[in-house]
C-alpha cells in the first residue's frame, strides 16, 4: 500500500463518511464480498481462519500482494482457511467502481469466473488507469470494461454483462462493498482483516512465507501480535 497524501485520505474519509450516513441502519441480505473457490459468503465465515482482503481492482499495491496470498490459500484451503475479497474501490481511481461492479456482475452470472476476472483485472488493469482512457466516456468505459469480462465468462456472456450493469442491483452490490469497507475503517487496498482484526502491516509487503507463519500460528491456536 502507498503512502497517502493528506489530500487522498481526506478524500476517503469524507466519501466513506457521507455513504455510511447515507447507509444507516442498511443491512444488506448477504455478507459481502467473493469466497474463494465459490460458494456462499456465510460458508466462507464459517473457517476457522477467516481472511478478507480489500482490493481495488486497479490498485497496483492489491495486484502486487495477490499472487502470495492466493499462493497461501491455495494451499491452507483444505486446512480450514478461507479467503473472502471485497473490492474497494479508490475514488481517485476513474474507472475502479465500474471494474469492481464487473466482479459482482460476474460473480451474479457465474461465480466460478469472478477470481478468473479479478486475476485478469491485476493482468491487464494499466488498460484503465486515469491517464489512457481519460478522453473516454462513462459510456465508454463500462462498455470497454464489459467486453474485457467476456474473456472470463466467454463471447457469448456479453448481452448478459450489458444488461447487468444496465441493473440498479449490481450498482447497489458495488456500493455496499464500498460501504462495507469503510464500516471496517479500511480507506487504503491491500487492507488485510483475518479473523474479524485488521493486519497491522504494510498488506503489499506480505510476502507467501509472512502469510504462512501468520495461518501456521493461528492454526496452531496461538495469537499472532
């Protein structure tokens, strides 16, 4: 995660702060967020270790600490370990609401395809940086970022994906993540939450090896400082 500038995190803040106001007593019908390897969100919370992540999409700090963490659940997965993402998306990057409601999109349609997509976001993401599509429309854009997700759902998904973001649903999925994440006081990605306690570490400079002695330790019923 990079350093904020004082201007950034007031920004976050200020966001986080109006949509939570805006939420109040809002409860959404499912817990938030994407299990690895598919299934409910509630089955994910029932592991005995918990990890939920913060990604924004086209964050390159969430893209750098993925492979480690994916690596790590790969492995820990049938040990009780589960990995839950919520995409958080930056307000000062342009096109990150639109990439995260892809993910819930994709999740909706098919959710064996949405850790295919966010792998696919983190591969090609400087295709929707600020600067290469700052001359593009809102229309544009969604509609570029719809025919990228066909390359985890296939061709024929396109009708689908344009309908869906047509759908106030997947607008409301997308700003309840968002509101989620700031409900958990997260205002950068990578945050890292494991067992309902945020990581007090740098989440970019986790490392496959840092990850294991965290899960080793809390498997083992020890604390982790």
């Amino acid at each position: 995660m990079r350093k904020w500038s004082f201007a950034e995190a007031i920004l976050v803040l200020i966001v986080c702060g109006s949509l939570l106001i805006e939420a109040g007593a809002l409860i959404p019908p499912r817990y938030d967020g994407f299990v690895f390897g598919g299934g409910e969100e509630g089955k994910g919370t029932a592991a005995e270790v918990v990890i939920e992540a913060f990604y924004d999409p086209l964050c390159p700090y969430s893209r750098d600490s993925w492979p480690p963490l994916k690596k790590a659940i790969k492995h820990y997965r049938s040990h009780g370990v589960a990995l839950i993402v919520h995409p958080f998306s930056l307000p000062y990057h342009d096109n990150a609401f639109v990439a995260s409601r892809a993910l819930h999109i994709a999740n909706n349609l098919n959710s064996s395809t949405t850790y295919h997509l966010l792998d696919l976001f983190f591969k090609k993401q400087e295709r929707f940086y600020n600067k290469p599509t700052r001359h593009l429309s809102r229309a544009a854009i969604v509609s570029r970022i719809a025919k990228f997700a066909t390359k985890a759902l296939g061709k024929s998904s396109l009708s689908d994906i344009e309908s869906a973001f047509e759908d106030s649903n997947t607008d409301y999925q997308t700003r309840i993540s968002f509101k989620y994440a700031c409900s958990r006081s997260v205002i950068g990605t990578p945050t890292f939450i494991v067992n309902g306690f945020q990581l007090p570490d740098d989440g970019s400079d986790l490392d496959y090896e840092k990850w294991k002695k965290i899960i080793d330790s809390l498997l083992s019923g020890n604390v982790v400082d």
